[in-house]
C-alpha cells in the first residue's frame, strides 16, 4: 500500500470511528422503541462495515445482536439487550484503541 492509500484509509478509519456512537446509539434506539426492523438493518451494515475497517470485535457483536433481533420470542428479547451491551463495549474499545492506529 502506497503511503497515499495509507492516508486515505486512515482518514477513512477516523471517519468510521467518529460516526460509530451513532450508528449503535441507532441501533439502540430502535431497541427501544420496538423498530426491530431498522436495529437490525444498522447492525447489519455495522458488522459489514468494521470488518472492512477491520474491527471485527464489533463487526461479530453486531451481527450477534442482528441475529437475535430476527429472532422470536421473550427470551431473545433478554439476549438482545446482552448483545446490545456487548456492542457497546466493543465499539468503546474500537474507538479507544481505533484513535491511536
């Protein structure tokens, strides 16, 4: 990798890093209010997305929570909120340790 492409994907890291609280407090939000729907479509493309930057913690709390999201019943709804948290944990420490990369 040229040390222009290198750059590029660092300003594209950052950019991933700076947008990630968003897109799991999104996700969150949709949680709470029932919009099962749209929580699991934005940790659908949230697991998509780190993995390509290269953050695969969040990438598989992500696509965790988005299969228990297309699950039914009560007990999947106690698990989402355990994948929801683990999400958050995982996307603390990406963008803890993604700032020194």
């Amino acid at each position: 990798m040229t040390p222009q492409e290198q750059d590029v994907l660092a300003q594209l890291t950052r950019r991933f890093l700076a947008g990630l609280p968003d897109r799991v407090a999104a996700i969150a939000a949709g949680l709470a209010t029932g919009d099962l729907d749209a929580a699991a479509r934005g940790a659908h493309a949230l697991a998509g997305t780190a993995g390509s930057y290269g953050f695969d913690a969040v990438g598989d709390a992500a696509r965790s929570l988005e299969r228990l999201l297309e699950a039914e019943g009560a007990a999947a709804g106690e698990d989402r909120q355990a994948a929801l948290e683990r999400l958050l944990r995982e996307a603390q420490a990406a963008s803890t340790s993604g700032a020194s990369r």
